[in-house]
C-alpha cells in the first residue's frame, strides 16, 4: 500500500551514543509536518573475475533528508541548529554554534485509510536553516521552512533507522511510539 500523508513530527535530542548505549532527551513535537524526503547513500564495491562480475559489497555511508514544516518556532530552530534564543526573543546564530544529534520520528497514513507507518532516524545532525521570503502579491503565496539533516549509523549498535507499521501485533510498539526512543 502507498503512503498518502505524513503527520505527527517530533524530535529528540540523543544525549549518549558509544560503546556502553544510547540515551535520548524526551521527544518534543514538530509542528505542521508538510513533507519528508530520505535519501539513503550506499557505497559499492564491485569484484571481477573470470570476465564477470563475481562479487559485490555495500556499506551504508549516510541518510539525508528534508524535512519540510509549516512551521518552525524558534525555540525549537535553536535547539536543533544549536543557536540561542537571547533574552529578548531574538534568535542569534554564531559561526561556532553546533547542532546536536537529533532522532527525528513521525508517521504517514497509508491508502487503506487505517494502517500507518512509524518511523525513527536515529541519529541525525541539522544543518542551518535559511529564510525563504517574497513580497505579498495579488496571489499569496505560503513559505516553509525546510530542515536538512544528515543521518548516519549509532556508534552503540550501527542501527540507523526504525521502521513499523501499525497492525494488531504491533499496537503496544505503535501506541508509546513518541514516549521514548528505544
């Protein structure tokens, strides 16, 4: 079945990721999910012989993705790009500023109307978000502000990304699904 929406973003904050776990702040959610867009990198090596191709290897190099809101508070643009919000309201973006590794999680409903895919990237780290702005015309016209994220492998367990659908076995996973990340 193919999937026809995308609702319930919500991010958290990875704390911990080596040899002896993982551990995650509390998801927090992202409001007005639009779109997401994964993009998966793997790299191949390929081996020849006896005039043929004999063997081949992949290895998983990286996730970007883009996930596209209709809003971004900028509380939450600071905690994901690693800015600060001053005393004022005012977000401030410093050249030294670093993001931290984040789990993005959300679902999308699937064509039957009833069954959803869950899903987690597990360990991303958002680039800076740009402003994306045009004069009020005769037709308006939205802007959304865009997240770009690079995922890769936890050092922990090299898992990169959950995914589940929402059947009758799976209630008790699907049902805590924004609690906690595993």
């Amino acid at each position: 079945m193919a999937l026809i929406g995308l609702e319930n973003a919500h991010y958290a904050k990875l704390t911990k990721d080596d040899e002896t776990g993982v551990t995650y702040g509390t998801p927090k959610k992202l409001p007005g999910a639009v779109s997401i867009n994964e993009n998966s990198e793997t790299n191949t090596a390929e081996l020849y012989a006896d005039n043929r191709l004999w063997a081949t290897a992949q290895v998983f190099s990286k996730g970007d993705v883009e996930l596209v809101l209709a809003d971004l508070p900028l509380a939450t643009w600071a905690e994901l790009c690693g800015h600060t919000v001053n005393e004022k309201g005012i977000l401030v973006e410093n050249a030294a500023d670093v993001a931290p590794y984040v789990c993005i999680m959300g679902e999308g409903l699937k064509e039957d109307g009833k069954t959803k895919r869950y899903f987690k990237l597990l360990k991303g780290q958002c680039a800076k978000v740009g402003l994306d702005m045009n004069t009020k015309s005769n037709n308006p016209e939205f802007k959304t502000n865009t997240l770009k994220v690079t995922f890769m492998a936890r050092q922990f367990d090299g898992n990169y990304k959950y995914v589940i659908d929402s059947t009758g076995e799976n209630t008790t996973v699907t049902s805590g699904w924004y609690s906690a990340v595993e």
